[in-house]
C-alpha cells in the first residue's frame, strides 16, 4: 500500500471538507457518474443498504429515489444536517468501527472512499462490516487506486510522504493495489466478484492545475503568464461558435479515458463488489 501524509482525515477535516459542497451538487454529480451505473448494478433489490461514511448523503437520496432501502452513517454531524435540510433520510451518526446495528441486519453495505483513511488500515471497519452484513450481503467498498501512473511515481510519493511526515504532517490515506484489495476483504471472509477502476480524469485535473500554478508564478509575460493561460475575450468564439465540436471533443475524451487500458493507468479509485462468504 502507498502511504500519504498531509492533513489527518479526523472529524474536523470532513466537517470542512464536506463544507465546499452542496448536497445539490453531489447529487447533480451521482446522477451522471459511471460509477452510479456500477453501484446500482451490483446491490441487492431487497433489504437495508447502508451507506457507511456517506458525507453529504448523495448516494443515500439517489438510491432511495431509485427504490432501494438505503440509510447513511457519518461522523460529522454537520454533513449529516445538510444532507437532512436537502431531503428527508434515514441518517444517523455512527464511529463505522463500532456500528449500533444488529448482527447480519443488512443486505449490502457501501463504503466509497472511507476505509482507507484509517492509519491503522482498513481491518476494524472491514470486520465490522462483515458483522453486519447478511450471508451472502453484498459489500461495495472504494479505495485509492495504486494505478500505472502510481506505481511509477511510488518512489517519489513515498520520499514526499516521508519528508512531509518529518514536517509534522500527518497520515491522510492508504492507495491500493487490485492484489492489495482482494486480499484485505478475503482477510474478512469476503469473496471479490468484480474490481473496477473509475475517476481516471482526477489525476489529469491535478496535474493540469499544478502546472498552471507553477506558471502563474512566473513574472509577467514570461511563458508562464496569466495571459498565456487564460484566453482572452477575443480568443473566445462567439456564443455557439464551437460549442457543438467541444462537446464532441469532450464525448470522445470520455470514452478514451474509460477504456481499460486508460482505467488501469490513470484511475483514481477502484471499486470492488464482494459478498460475505
């Protein structure tokens, strides 16, 4: 697993994370997303799915407006509040290695992007997962993707890590590998049907913002200006101009990019569904 260090992802941290958001946006985000296609075509019809470190709870509406019995669990009671103020649900705040729920009440059980912020990994939440889930209760847990790109770069990401550990940075999150994944959820008796890898754009974005802070940094009408970034009005087609050709060009960048060979190489996380053996 790759280690990285920056902020420590403790109550505080979501409190304000989930705060430069709305649930409205999230939930505008869902309804388009590939992975909501995933998600849905792997969970059970029947039974109680919760949602366990549901932030903002967009997942949490979009199933129930789909049909599905779904309750949400966070530790950060502001998030919770937001998700409420949006749309009535089924919430309630929860530590997710201790869980006030029955042994085997649940049919499935989501965790997208939570267990791996947890410094001592993954296993206290994993186990209590399985406790409770159903047999045969579906688990959908998403982790950081230890991808083409990552494993490349992994020695440079574990010298920063150190180096910023040494500054007094904190641990933030664990990325996996498929092998690394299957192994910890057979750890806890569950068996892995299906990995997939999906966002492969968000390491793009950060790449590309990177480059264009470092540019803004240059002095003035140098190759890195304002101006050399940001086109100008006039640069600017008319309104309608070439709005139908950028949207095809972005049509096409989508279905390049969630080709298998650009998953494995660029995917920020990876999904995997498993059932409780």
């Amino acid at each position: 697993m790759l280690a990285y260090y920056s902020a420590a992802a403790r109550e505080a941290f979501w409190t304000e994370h989930w705060g430069g958001h709305s649930v409205e946006e999230l939930l505008a985000v869902a309804r388009r997303s590939p992975l909501t296609t995933l998600i849905t075509g792997a969970l059970p019809a029947d039974g109680v799915v919760l949602e366990a470190g549901c932030g903002l709870g967009q997942y949490v509406l979009l199933l129930r407006e789909r049909g599905w019995r779904v309750a949400g669990v966070d530790w950060s009671l502001e998030a919770l509040a937001a998700c409420r103020r949006a749309a009535p649900a089924p919430l309630a705040l929860m530590e997710l290695r201790g869980l006030a729920i029955a042994d085997g009440a649940l049919s499935g059980y989501i965790s997208l992007g939570v267990v791996e912020h947890d410094a001592q990994g993954p296993d206290a939440i994993l186990a209590e997962a399985r406790r409770v889930l159903a047999p045969d209760g579906v688990l959908l847990v998403s982790v950081p993707y230890v991808n083409g790109a990552r494993r490349l770069a992994a020695p440079w990401i574990r010298r920063r890590s150190r180096a910023v550990a040494r500054r007094g940075g904190e641990f933030y999150q664990y990325a996996f590998s498929r092998a690394e994944l299957t192994v910890t959820l057979a750890r806890h008796g569950f068996v892995v049907h299906e990995v997939h890898p999906y966002d492969p754009a968000r390491l793009l974005r950060q790449a590309i913002r990177r480059v264009f802070r470092s540019r803004s940094r240059l002095p003035r009408g140098g190759t890195g200006s304002e101006a050399s970034i940001v086109p100008s009005e006039r640069a600017r087609p008319a309104p309608g101009g070439d709005a139908p050709r950028r949207g095809t060009l972005a049509s096409v960048a989508r279905r390049l990019l969630y080709t298998a060979p650009a998953l494995r190489l660029l995917g920020h996380m990876l999904l995997a569904v498993a059932r409780k053996a």
